[in-house]
C-alpha cells in the first residue's frame, strides 16, 4: 500500500528501516493468524492433543519463516538488529517452547493409548509408507536445537557454518514434512499458501546468498 501511495522502493526502505520492528510483528501476527485459521478449519477440538499438537508444528514453521523473511528485509534495507530485539528474543521462546511440544505431545500420547515409543508408534500413527517424513521432521527438530547453543559454536567457524546450513536445510525439510503429513496443509488456506512458503525459502536463501550473508 505504501508503494502504491506514491512512495518509491527507496522510500519503502527507508520505511522499513525505520520501522522494521512493526514489519516483524506483523509478520508473526500474519503467521499466527494464518497458523490458527488452517487448523481452526479441522473441526479442532482443543481437549484433543491429536489435534493440538499439529498447531504447535504449524506456529513454530510459521514463526521461523517470518524470521527469515525479517532478515532478509534487514540486509536489503540495512535495518539496525536493535529494533527488533524484543521481537527476537520473545519469538525466540514461541519456537523453541513449540518445536519442544510439538514431538513430545504426540510422543506422549500415542505410548499413553497403548502404541508404545518411536519408531513403532510413529508406525502405528501415520503407517510404514509415510514413517520416514516423520523422521525427517525430527532430523529438522535437532538441527534447530543445534542453534541453541550459537553461543558456543560461534567460536568454532566451521562448525557454525555447519549448523546454519543444517537449519537452512531443515526449514526445507519441514515444508516437506508438513505437506505429506499435515492434514492442515492439505486444505485451505494452507494449500495455497505452503508452496509459497516453501518457494519465498528458496529465493530468501538465493538473495542472502548473493550478498554473502546466508553462512
């Protein structure tokens, strides 16, 4: 809307870089809306942990996406990381809190109903074929803990660099995991909107590359 007013894109920058924390706020609010809308429409019943735990999936990819996205948009403006401290540090939680539920909710309960532990509840749960997206989503999970501990791993270049491409990667893998196995993502407005997730990854990871920002 600002564009089309008149503006410029280098009004549009100056903008966002004055205003970069009220572009990542609603980024995560535009997620979280579309996050709750796609499972509000299974008939969710929140009592459910079988229906509750995919919400904690779906906020926690949203999130991590609006992350990237913000980060893109600060190389691009030149936005000063102060700006979005609190944004940071509170979405920061929000991912971590979810990516921790999101497995061991339904890990929980699938031994509570009588199917034992992973892989063999994994099994039970979404069947042989589809076992393995459901592995993927738990390599995804540890390259995202992996980061966790930046304080540490920054010291040591190499193996940072390791980290931030496992977590580029895992963001990928988790488009996948969710497509085949997210009940959610197969109808709308998730369907619609997944492959552009998965797509805005893609060129995110092709720009930061190009300015030599994306390890």
């Amino acid at each position: 809307m600002l564009l089309i007013k008149g503006g410029s894109m280098d009004q549009f920058k100056k903008w966002h870089k004055d205003n970069s924390d009220v572009m990542a706020w609603g980024l995560f609010a535009l997620t979280t809306i579309t996050s709750v809308w796609a499972w509000s429409k299974l008939g969710t019943d929140v009592t459910s942990i079988y229906r509750l735990f995919p919400l904690l999936g779906l906020l926690a990819f949203g999130t991590m996406w609006s992350h990237y996205v913000v980060w893109a948009l600060r190389v691009w403006t030149g936005a000063e990381a102060f700006k979005i401290d609190a944004y940071s540090k509170i979405t920061h939680w929000i991912v971590l809190v979810s990516i921790l539920l999101h497995p061991a909710l339904i890990i929980y309960k699938l031994n509570a109903d009588g199917f034992g532990v992973p892989p063999e509840s994994y099994k039970a749960y979404v069947g042989e074929a589809l076992v393995g997206f459901v592995f993927l989503g738990m390599v995804s999970l540890f390259a995202f803990l992996a980061f966790e501990f930046k304080k540490w791993l920054q010291s040591k270049p190499n193996v940072w660099k390791a980290v931030l491409i496992a977590n580029h990667l895992a963001m990928l893998g988790i488009v996948l995991h969710a497509f085949k196995l997210g009940s959610s993502v197969k109808q709308a407005p998730l369907k619609y909107i997944w492959p552009i997730y998965g797509l805005s990854l893609l060129a995110i990871y092709a720009y930061l590359a190009s300015k030599k920002k994306l390890v």
